[in-house]
C-alpha cells in the first residue's frame, strides 16, 4: 500500500519524462532509448506510407479511364506500381507493426528498461532509412524501376532501369528487419520481469516473438537472393538468367521462401496488437489464450513450408504443387482460430466502441474477407484461373492493408496516450476509421469481382467492361487516402494539444500502463507489479489520478472488493 | 452495398459514347495492332449477371471443358466462405450491441476462458472442409494440366510484346484459332522474359518461362472470341500484349485464318502478315511511338542515330536493324530489341521492306481506296508473290552480298546501290519488277532530289521511268 503522494508520483504525468529529459536533434538522432527510436519508426513509417500511398493514387487515377486517364506512358505506369509495391512491403508494412509499435511497447510489456541490444537498435533504424533511400534513389537515378517489387529474373536482369539500387536497398532493408528481430528474441528470452512466466506475457508479445522466428530466419535469404541477383545482373554467373544458363523459376523459389514468410512478419504482429485491442475494449480475459499463443507459433512455422503457392502457374513440378497447397489449407486452421477466440473474448464483455476497438472490429470484417478469399486461391484448379489477376491483388490487400494497416492504425490509436499523455478526439477517429474501412473495401471488394472476371494485374489500360468496377476503386482509393491522412492529423493534434491523461485511461491491465504517460526514461520509476495482463479486475479506478491503478497501489479503503474469480 | 451500381454506371458511360466506333478504335489503340479486339471486350458488361450470387456475375463465359468444374468448385468456396463470414461477422455485431458498454459503468459478465472441446471442435470442423476444397481442386487441376492424347499440338512463341502461335500444318497467326472438340496441347516458349499465357473464357493460364517448354491444355468447347493476355508481367509493352483467343465450327474455317505466306498474295501482304506476327508488339503503324519508332512513314527517310552518324533507312538499314537491332538505334530509343537472326531470313526481310513501301506510299496518298492502285499498281492485289518466283532468290542473294552486316562501314557507302540492285535485279522478269521498280525509285528519289518525289508517280505508267534510272544508279556497283 502506497499513500496518495507516493501514488502522485508513481502515476501523474511527471514533469521529466522520456520525452522531454534531454533535448535538442542529436538526443534524439543518437538516442539509444527504445521509445524514441520506436517514435522515429513510426514517422519513418508513416512517411512511405504517405508516399507509397501517393504512387497508389497515380495508378487509380490512371485507370479511371480504360485507355488510362493521365497523360502517363506505360513505363511510368510500370514504374508507379513497383514503387509503390517496393515501398510499401520493405519500408512500411515490414517494419510498421513491429519496429515501431513493438519497439515502443515490447520492454514496457515486459517490465524491462529497454531491449537487450540497444545500439543494434538504433542501427536498425539508420538500417532503415540508409535502405529506404536507396529505393527512392532508384527513382532520383533517372532511370526509375520497372520490376515489379518481386524482382523476377530474367526481366530484372535485362532492364535498364534501377535493379541494383532498388535490390541492395531491400538488402539493407532486410538487415535492419533482422536486428529488430534478434533484439526482441534475446529480449523476451532473457528480460522479462522476475517471475513473468512465458505464459504470463501478453498475447502481443508472443505474435512478436514468432515475427521475430522469421526475421531471423527467413530475411537472409532474402538478402543471398538479392546478392546473387546483383551477382548475376553484372558478372553474368548463369543462375537465373537463361541466357548465361540460369533458371528463372529458381529465383522465384528464393524469392518466395522469403517473401511467404514476410506475409506472417506482416500479419502475426497485427493479430497480436488485435488480441490486445479486444479483450482491453470488452475488459474480458482473453478467451483461448494458449489456442492463440500457440497458432502465432503455428502459422510463423508453417508459413516456411508453403512459399510454392505463389508459383503454381510457373512451371514448378506439379507433384510440388499439389503439396504446396494441401500445406497452404493447413495454415488456414490457426488463422480460423484466433478469430474464433477473439469473438468468443467479445462475449459477456463490456464493449467500448472507441476509435482502437473500431479499427479492431473492421480488422476481423477485413481479415475474415482476406482470409476467406485464400482458400480460392489456395485449392489448385481455382488459383489457375486467378493467378496473377486483380483477385489476388483484392486479396492482399485485404490481407495487408484491411489487415496489417488496419491493426497499426488501432494499435497506434490504442498506445498513443501512453506515448504522449495526451488524448486524441476519439469522435474524429471514429470518422477516419470509418474513411479507412468504407474507402478501403470500396477500393478493393470491385477487384474480386474483376480478377474472377479475367483482368490481369500490372496493366496500365484494360477492356471497357471494366470501366465500371475500375472506377469504382478509384473514389474508394481516395476515400481511404482522406481517412488515412485524417487519422494521422487526429494522431499529430493529440500530441501537441491533446488534453491530459492519465496513466491508464482504458484499464488496461498489461505491465506497460503502470508506468506514468508518458512513461519516464527508464520506463517504471518503480519495479511494476507484476501482474496477470488479461485480468482486468486487478485495476481500479483512483479518483485522485482520475485513472486506473493496481488494487495494491489504490487506497484499501476505496477499493471495490475482487469479483468472482473465474477458472481458467 | 449495391452491386447494381457498377452495371448502371458502365451502362452510363456506354450511353455518353454512344460511338461503339470511338469505342473500337480507343480500345484497339490499347492493343496490339492487328488483332481485332473481341466484341465481348467492348460490350462484355451487359452480358453479365446482376445478382451477386450467380456464377455469370463472377465469371466470363465458359468455352472449355473444364471451366464449369472450375467455376463449381469456385462458387462451392464462394458459399462456404459466405455462410462463414455472415456467422464471423453476424456473431460480432449481435455480441457488440448487446454487451456495449453503457456510459461509464464497466461490467463485463464472467464467463469462462478456455473451452478445450469447443476449441477442437472450432478447429476440426472447419478442416473437414479445407480437405474437400483440396482435394477438388487437386483432381481438377490435373484434369487441366495432362492432355488428351488426341490432342493437337500448338506451339506457342511469346515474345515483348507479341504471340506467335503455330499449327501443326506449319500456318502461323499472331492470334490462337482453335476448333471445337479438338482438345490442343500448347507448347509454350518464351524468346525473352517471363511471359504467362491466359485465357479467362478457358479457365487456363500457364507461364512461359524462357530457357525451358511450359505446357498448357485446352478442350475447347464453344465457337467465339475470347480475350488472351500475357498475365506475368514482361516490361513496358505488358499491358499491350493481348491478342484474342478464336473457337472455329471447323479446322476448315480455322486454316482461313491461320494462312500465312502465300505466293497468291502481294509480296506487301505477306510483309503485313510477318509485321503483324513478329513487329506489332513494339512498332506502331499509325505514327504513334511506342517501344520503337513507328514503320508508317520510316521508309526512305533519313534518321539520327545513338553513334552521332545519319542513317537512310533503306534496304540495308532494314535488313541491319532486323539482324543486328542494337547496332544503330534511331535517337530516342533504347536498346530494347532482340535480334531475327534466324526467325527472319532475307526474303521475309523483303517482304517486310515491301510493306514499308506500300505504308509509305499510302500515307503519302490522299485519295480514294481504289485510285490508289491505279497509281500504285505495283501494290495491286494482282501482283503476286508467286509471280516473282524467279526474280525474288536473285534479289536475295544480290542483296545478302551487298548488304553483308560484317562490313558496317561498306554497308553505308553501299546502301544506295544496294537498292538499286535490287531493283535493277528484278528488272527483266516479265510483269512484277517493272511496275516495282518506280516504287523504289520513288521513294529513293527524296535523298536525291527533294521535288522528284512527284514525276515518277505523276508518269503514271511510266514503264520508261526506271529504265532510264535504274542503270544509272545500277553503275557504281559494278
């Protein structure tokens, strides 16, 4: 038991904090804090998502007229796509959940000052940027890029334009993805508080933990795969290029045995930020918590084992096919899975429906669509038909944008009070969420309707019988734009003029929101205490502190006694 | 959400054209040139089913046989997914409107956690259909993949930015013929990148991966024209590069548009044929530019090219940059073409020649269809190729010599008369080379004296024209 200066001092917003201990450029560009580097992740992110988005723009504009409507040759077009896909798979959607969500939240989770490696860290994030720019390079090269973000050989190899610069970016891109997971592998192994048993620890840091299984694992493929593309671009070794007498198709087996896995660093994280968003918002316990530790683990192994089902139509031995989708319907299971628990979380819950738990809602509408749709895509005699069409760019989409943005966006609104100590307009947010989801199956629910109809993916101008549905996508895309940039102005307004408050505004009951908002330096000014993340009962409401604290640190005589306690 | 809307407004925009004509050339503009567009292409929508949850919403027609198999096992997924996706979200709405939180009072029921037997049961059940949609798709796709043994086989060559399929009677087009009943087992090569072929109204698509033979198969079953598109992306020219798939009643019906060279035909109409088959992917012939530079109006022009130098694009020059395509490239085009050696030998490069002639001659013409033979009866339908039998193996070897590609620096001091031996060549045979003959000297004439363009072509008949020309500029050779 704590008296009411101490609680003060515990879980006002205190006058140093993190943000403001030190200051000027050079505390923050050398800082080795995991919340700054974290916050620069996350503007970093934030800008390719503008700029990637603004590419997606210039394309949707560009098909609202069948013969395309800007005056913008096929090259350009060619050029727009790759950028955008480049840019918003290797310097967005990659490192978004992870590097700058986890890396804000992940030691907090676990009562520990920082991560175990806090250099490599930050040279994660220098990793980052030194890689983002040489994609963009590649553009300010004048010679642009024209791949396709999949680098397939032997066109890759063949075109004039920016491969090398694009590729080694990726490669750097790729290394920053591996510190970020090493340093949160060695974190959750060797950080958590005393007593935090691995099944003590929040659902988030499991989805992370098995993210970062492939990160390790599978980005170095990526980064031999490039090598040996560059390799083969200006030495001529003969791997995959034909002409010197390589095989086009082995590149696409390395290419994709990183790239399958890189779906699950895209998607794991979000689930796990999902998992958090909807017991927090319905205060339930969350149901089936090892079913979904569990099916994290699950998918990060089995998504090593199902990267042929990108190349069914590529000439890979038929056999191979048939295997790689009868393990593709198996990753199905514990997808299912989690989505099943997180509805039965919801039940008996006492439902807030703010701006997190709405983006948390429209991720289970998204992701049950994007989910659904791979199984068209996962049984053979479909997925012939679809290959390569717009259902499979509708389907990834919804896999990664309803999906993986989506869950950012929730999970950025669900931390951003603990970051800044200040509140967002929870109405405004509400409306961006609804932008976002409206403008986003606007955008892409058409592009089912088209792929099964027959339109090819990657082309600058198509038959008129899809006008309809390409225009269609079009006003959908810019809806989702205008929502995207009005959940970001929401997030920037909050934190400068936001009103206070306070430690634990949502009742939340994971380590991370027993520190003050925002939390100091070294995180906790006290050791938090420890305590069961799903069980909401443990926080009561502090008049005082107009916020939630542990039972242990409220005054005994305020206290609601504990309800009936549940068996789990 | 209304999914009538997206018919509405394709029928909208359809009225604000209202020129199906406009329409065309807008689309064909979009494809390859000489490949006729399919009607469906441009009045598809109409035929489409408006309710959502019918197989003609979702799908083009079916003219294969395995496409219903196909579009079975897809509306099959597309119900399960249905019924799961209302209960998901059904469930979800009904559980956060009824246990929302009301105003600030928070007071989440208990309920249990953890459940191992419904967590199995959630697991299992839902298997037991993954196993079937596997297995389905699974023998379907083996269905599709291994041919009959009747089956026909049609060798299949896609290149940036074209097709070129080829019969089994040695006939080529740059489009697919199929006929119905006759199950064709493609096999598929690429020259350059990776290529997919697809064709929707067939449910079938296949890579073409360079460096090695993919196969696709497919049972036709349904007369028409369906849409066929290169599906893996291949460069600038990818969205260009569709063509049409055609079902014919009859292999009969089907050898009238495969014909290729034939000696019954203008030399300039097996010239537009090659042009079609092998150019088209990259060369405009309405002065547009695309990956190359347009063919109209190239012929006896002088172009710059990449090495400072000024190029007449003549005989040599053509033949050049048909075998050697990277040697001199006209300013403002990058070294993108691969080279004919050994697809195009020296006849099919004067074929092609003739067709650059007969552009030109055309565009520089203004005046009705049928005047324009009389004053260029050298492109008349009754000059045939096969009247020059005897002429054409002389130009070629004359030309070969001439032209050697091994001597660049002889090959621009002999451009000129390397043409004019040609035409002196084919001089003496009886009907073809003496109206032949002005044509060239027509368009040589430029380079030589601006205003003469006109005088060969104004002495309409002029048998005398090149007679007296031809042994002028004929000399310097000998």
């Amino acid at each position: 038991m704590v008296d009411s200066s101490a609680r003060k001092a515990l879980f006002d917003t205190p006058e140093t904090h993190f943000l403001n201990c030190t200051k000027g450029w050079k505390s923050w560009a050398f800082t080795l804090d995991h919340k700054r580097i974290g916050i620069m992740y996350l503007i970093g992110v934030t800008i390719a998502l503008l700029l990637a988005g603004t590419f997606a723009l210039v394309l949707r504009t560009h098909l609202w007229a069948f013969d395309g409507a800007l005056p913008m040759s096929d090259d350009m077009y060619n050029q727009m796509f790759t950028l955008h896909g480049a840019v918003m798979v290797f310097s967005f959607i990659i490192p978004s959940v992870p590097a700058a969500l986890g890396n804000i939240v992940l030691p907090m989770m676990l009562g520990a000052k920082d991560v175990a490696f806090p250099r490599m860290n930050l040279a994660s994030f220098y990793l980052w940027i030194i890689g983002t720019g040489m994609l963009l390079a590649a553009i300010l090269s004048g010679y642009g890029l024209d791949t396709g973000w999949t680098f397939y050989t032997p066109y890759s190899i063949e075109t004039q334009t920016g491969v090398i610069w694009a590729t080694f970016g990726a490669f750097v891109l790729g290394f920053s993805s591996i510190f970020t997971g090493l340093n949160f592998l060695v974190t959750v192994n060797t950080m958590r508080s005393k007593g935090q048993g691995w099944f003590q620890l929040p659902l988030f840091i499991w989805s992370l933990y098995a993210t970062a299984i492939i990160q390790v694992l599978a980005t170095p493929v990526l980064g031999i795969t490039l090598l040996m593309l560059i390799a083969e671009k200006t030495m001529h070794i003969g791997i995959f290029d034909p002409k010197y007498g390589g095989d086009p198709v082995l590149f696409q087996h390395f290419f994709w045995f990183y790239s399958h896995p890189a779906v699950y660093i895209m998607i794991l994280p979000a689930m796990g930020v999902i998992s958090e968003l909807i017991s927090v918002y319905s205060q339930k316990r969350i149901f089936g918590y090892s079913f979904i530790a569990f099916s994290s683990v699950a998918i990060a192994l089995l998504g090593f084992l199902v990267w042929g089902h990108h190349m069914f139509t590529s000439g890979q031995s038929q056999v191979v096919t048939l295997i790689f989708s009868a393990i593709t319907f198996t990753v199905a299971i514990p997808s299912a899975v989690k989505v099943f628990n997180w509805l039965a979380t919801l039940y008996k819950g006492s439902i807030l429906l703010n701006t997190p738990m709405c983006f948390a809602l429209s991720f289970i509408f998204l992701f049950g669509i994007g989910g659904l749709t791979g199984l068209f895509l996962g049984a053979l005699s479909t997925d012939i038909h679809l290959h390569d069409t717009y259902f499979v760019v509708a389907h990834f989409h919804f896999v990664m944008v309803g999906g993986t943005l989506t869950a950012l966006l929730g999970g950025v609104f669900h931390w951003w009070p603990k970051v800044w100590g200040r509140m967002y307009n929870d109405f405004l947010g509400r409306v961006s969420c609804f932008m976002v989801f409206a403008g986003f199956n606007l955008t892409f629910f058409p592009q089912f309707v088209m792929g099964s109809r027959g339109m090819p993916r990657r082309y600058a101008s198509y038959d008129p019988e899809f006008l309809a549905f390409h225009q269609l996508s079009t006003i959908g895309a810019f809806v989702l734009g205008w929502g995207i940039v009005l959940a970001v102005g929401v997030l920037i307004y909050a934190a400068i003029k936001g009103p206070r408050c306070g430690a634990n505004p949502f009742k939340a009951a994971s380590l991370e929101w027993q520190s003050s908002s925002p939390p100091d330096f070294h995180n906790f000014v006290h050791n938090p205490l420890l305590n069961d993340p799903y069980d909401f009962d443990a926080m009561v409401f502090d008049e005082e502190l107009g916020t939630y604290i542990s039972r242990e640190f409220a005054d005994p005589s305020k206290v609601p006694p504990r309800k009936e306690p549940v068996h789990h | 959400m209304n999914w009538q809307l997206p018919l509405m407004l394709a029928q909208a925009t359809e009225k604000a054209k209202d020129n199906l004509e406009e329409l065309r050339a807008r689309t064909e503009a979009v494809s390859i040139d000489g490949t006729t567009v399919p009607d469906h292409a441009l009045e598809r929508s109409a035929e489409f089913s408006s309710n959502p949850f019918a197989t003609d919403y979702w799908f083009p027609e079916q003219a294969s046989e395995f496409a219903s198999r196909v579009d079975f096992l897809y509306m099959a997924i597309f119900w399960i997914s249905l019924v799961f996706f209302v209960a998901i979200v059904g469930v979800m709405v009904y559980f956060c409107i009824k246990y929302r939180r009301k105003g600030d009072v928070i007071d989440p029921q208990p309920s249990t956690s953890h459940n191992t037997a419904i967590e199995i049961l959630w697991s299992v059940l839902p298997s037991i259909l993954l196993v079937w949609m596997f297995y389905v798709g699974a023998e379907d796709f083996f269905n599709m993949r291994v041919p009959r043994e009747d089956s026909e086989e049609i060798l299949v060559t896609a290149k940036q930015f074209g097709w070129v399929f080829t019969y089994p009677d040695g006939d080529q087009s740059p489009e697919l013929h199929l006929v119905e009943g006759q199950p064709a087992s493609l096999i598929m090569q690429s020259e350059d990148v990776l290529h997919s072929f697809y064709v929707p109204a067939f449910r079938q698509k296949m890579d073409i991966v360079p460096g090695r033979y993919t196969y696709a198969y497919i049972e036709p079953s349904k007369t028409g024209q369906y849409r066929l598109s290169c599906n893996e992306y291949c460069g600038s020219g990818h969205s260009k590069m569709k063509t049409m798939a055609e079902v014919h009643k009859s292999a009969q019906a089907r050898k009238e548009n495969t014909e290729w060279i034939e000696a019954e035909k203008p030399m300039w109409e097996n010239g537009e044929h090659i042009y079609q088959i092998q150019c088209s992917g990259c060369h405009k012939v309405d002065g547009t530019k695309a990956t190359g530079p347009a063919l109209n109006m190239i012929w006896g022009t002088e172009e710059n090219v990449n090495n400072g130098e000024k190029v007449m694009v003549d005989r040599a020059y053509v033949q050049k940059s048909i075998w050697e395509p990277n040697a001199d490239i006209v300013d403002g085009y990058s070294p993108k073409m691969n080279s004919f050696k050994g697809i195009l030998d020296q006849q099919d490069i004067n074929r092609v020649i003739s067709y650059l002639q007969y552009l030109k001659a055309k565009e520089n013409f203004d005046g009705a269809e049928e005047d324009f033979y009389k004053e260029h009866p050298e492109f008349s339908k009754d000059v045939l190729e096969g009247d020059m039998d005897e002429s054409v193996p002389t130009a070629v070897e004359g030309g070969a010599k001439a032209d050697a590609p091994s001597v660049p620096a002889a090959n621009a001091e002999e451009a000129q008369p390397a043409a004019a031996t040609a035409v002196a060549v084919e001089e003496p045979v009886a009907k073809a080379p003496v109206v032949e003959a002005p044509a060239d000297a027509a368009v040589e004439a430029p380079t030589l004296e601006a205003p003469a363009v006109e005088t060969p072509a104004l002495e309409a008949p002029a048998a005398e024209a090149p007679a007296v020309e031809a042994p002028a500029l004929e000399a310097p050779t000998e």
